[in-house]
C-alpha cells in the first residue's frame, strides 16, 4: 500500500502532493519551517494526515534543543512550536486535535527531564500515526454496509491513502466495496480549484488498478438526473456537535444536489474530526487561499491577471442534507446532536 507519511530511522519523510500525479517526489523533512510549509502549500494535505504529520512536526521542532536548558524554556518553546503549527491550516480540527494531544502528555509529564519530555513526544506523534491507520480499517468495516452490489459511487476531492495515514475514510470505504463487491464503479469530481480529485483520487485509484471516471464538478446534476449515481461519500475537515460538516469548497453543491435527487449523502470521518464545542457549522472558520489557485491551473494562466477573485478553502453542509456520518465508532444517524453526543458517552 501506498503511503504518503514515512517515519524512519529518526527521519520524516512525505510524498509531495502537489507534484502528483506527473511526478511521485520524496521529501525529507528537515525543519520545523519545512514541516509549516508543506502543511500550508498542501505537499501534505487531508484532514487525519495533516494531524498526523504536525504530531511529528512537534518533535523535529524541539528535537535539537540542549537537554540541559531549563524545563521552563523548553516547555515554553514547544508551546510555540504548536502554536505556530495550528496557524497552518485553520479549518482542518484534527491538525488541532493532534497538537492538543502532545500538550496533554507534557502537561502530565512536566515533571521529567528534557531528554525523556522529547522521546515522550515522538512517542505520542507514533501513536497517533497509528492509531489513524486502525480508523481507517474501522470506518471501512462500518462503511460497508451500506454499499450494495453494482453500486455507482460519486465522490469529491481526496480522503484516500494521500489524506490519511491508512486506506481513507470516504475512500477507504470505496476500496473496501471493490473487494467485496468488484463491480462497483466510482465517479471522481475534479474538485477545482486545485483539482485533488483529478490529480491525487484518480491517481490513487488507478495506482490500485481500480477503475475510476473523472467528471467536471459541474457535471455531477447531470449524472443525477440521469439516475446514475447511486450514493455520495465524502470526507470532512471539522464536524460540529449539531452534525453540520466542513469539507472541501463544492461538497455543500453536492449534497443538496443529492438531497433534491434523494440519493443518500455519506460523510465518512473519524471522531477526531469533530468538534464538540461548536454547536453549529458556521462558527467554523473558514480558510482562504491564494486569488492565484483560482486565475491558474498547474501553473498556467487562465483568467486575467487582475480580475477579482474570492477563493474559500471549504464550505458548510448543514446536517440536514446528510443521511450519515460514518465514524470509527459507529454510524451515526440523524437526530445528529442527540446521536453524536451519545457516541461520545
């Protein structure tokens, strides 16, 4: 299998996202500032995979300071070091959620030396590694069962092995319904502006030998009305208590397209991605990129260089379009907050 995040003999390494799919490139991650702008200019991108990635970010930020400074210095500047990593990417929780993680071993943990305080963060950044493999393998085991055979599957932007540390949350179901069932066919939005479905989704499918038809984002109404698309699965950046969903800009479009053509509407995502103190999506901060991602494609100018250009990262889906939220601990059906605060009890 595929994997886009490589721990190694006490080196970090990633496949840079944005040189795919015409070049597969291996970074090694050498500084903090490296990890920070891999992060931002989406080398490394995808909810899971970003906290993953800034958990042992944390630890080449503060691997090279002397063990014989102050715990008080050292504790003050990991502080620092996460700090800075959260300014990364707002929306993504579970960037937040990971770094929230480290800061609770410290705190429990403050009493020990420096030496001990580092090996102790590399050990966290591990675990949670790992940890996001195992969701992974669980929300396909759930997700499943709501696959039939022959079904037609649409999904948007990536959630695969190049947004997670294992197979993928919305993905991951995908690859499992194709063992099971084999016949299943999957659609894949090109997700402008950066085109992650195009680029990494396709890329990622047809690396397995799994076959895959990419269509413009603004095809999808058309496949509805036609009756073929059977199901919509996507991912998601942060999940409130109330069960709205942020997610790649274009998954809102999609799920009221869905919900007009009755055809369930299925966000797949770890418990790590919710958010329980928000009580509804738009207290979400919204990321904007770069007017540039919008006037050119790889690099390339498509529009002139001085029009005015508005470019949110994600976008809200209320809970009300979607039929479930597929989690490693469950399904989660609506009444959504009810359901999602029972999970948590």
């Amino acid at each position: 299998m595929i994997s886009s995040v490589v721990f190694k003999k006490g080196s970090l390494y990633y496949l840079d996202q944005t040189k795919l799919p015409s070049e597969k490139i291996w970074r090694k991650c050498n500084s903090l500032g490296e990890a920070y702008s891999a992060i931002c200019n989406l080398k490394i991108r995808g909810a899971p995979l970003i906290g993953v990635f800034a958990a042992y970010a944390v630890w080449i930020g503060i691997r090279k300071i002397p063990e014989n400074i102050s715990k008080d210095k050292f504790l003050k500047y990991t502080q620092k070091v996460m700090e800075y990593l959260k300014s990364s990417r707002p929306t993504a929780v579970n960037l937040f959620f990971s770094l929230e993680r480290i800061e609770k071993v410290l705190r429990e943990n403050k009493e020990k030396s420096v030496k001990k305080l580092k090996e102790l963060v590399l050990k966290e950044a591990k675990r949670i590694h790992n940890e996001d493999k195992k969701m992974c393998e669980r929300i396909a085991h759930l997700g499943i069962s709501l696959i039939k055979k022959g079904d037609r599957i649409l999904t948007y932007c990536n959630t695969g092995i190049l947004a997670t540390a294992g197979e993928g949350t919305a993905l991951g179901i995908i690859y499992k319904a194709k063992r099971v069932y084999k016949d299943i066919k999957v659609f894949a939005c090109e997700t402008r502006p950066l085109l992650q479905g195009a680029r990494l989704t396709c890329w990622e499918l047809l690396e397995r030998r799994i076959k895959v038809t990419l269509i413009c984002d603004n095809m999808v109404g058309y496949l509805m009305q036609k009756g073929m698309i059977d199901e919509v699965i996507v991912g998601a950046d942060r999940i409130t208590r109330c069960g709205d969903v942020a997610n790649k800009i274009g998954t809102y479009n999609l799920a009221v397209l869905a919900f007009h053509h009755k055809i369930p509407f299925y966000v797949a995502a770890p418990l790590s991605s919710f958010d329980l103190r928000l009580d509804k999506g738009e207290k979400i901060p919204i990321e904007e990129r770069d007017e540039k991602e919008v006037r050119t494609i790889s690099g390339r100018i498509i529009a002139p260089y001085n029009v005015a250009v508005f470019n949110p990262a994600f976008d809200i889906t209320p809970s009300r379009f979607i039929t479930a939220i597929i989690t490693d601990k469950g399904i989660i059906r609506p009444p959504f907050e009810e359901n999602i605060k029972k999970l948590y009890e």
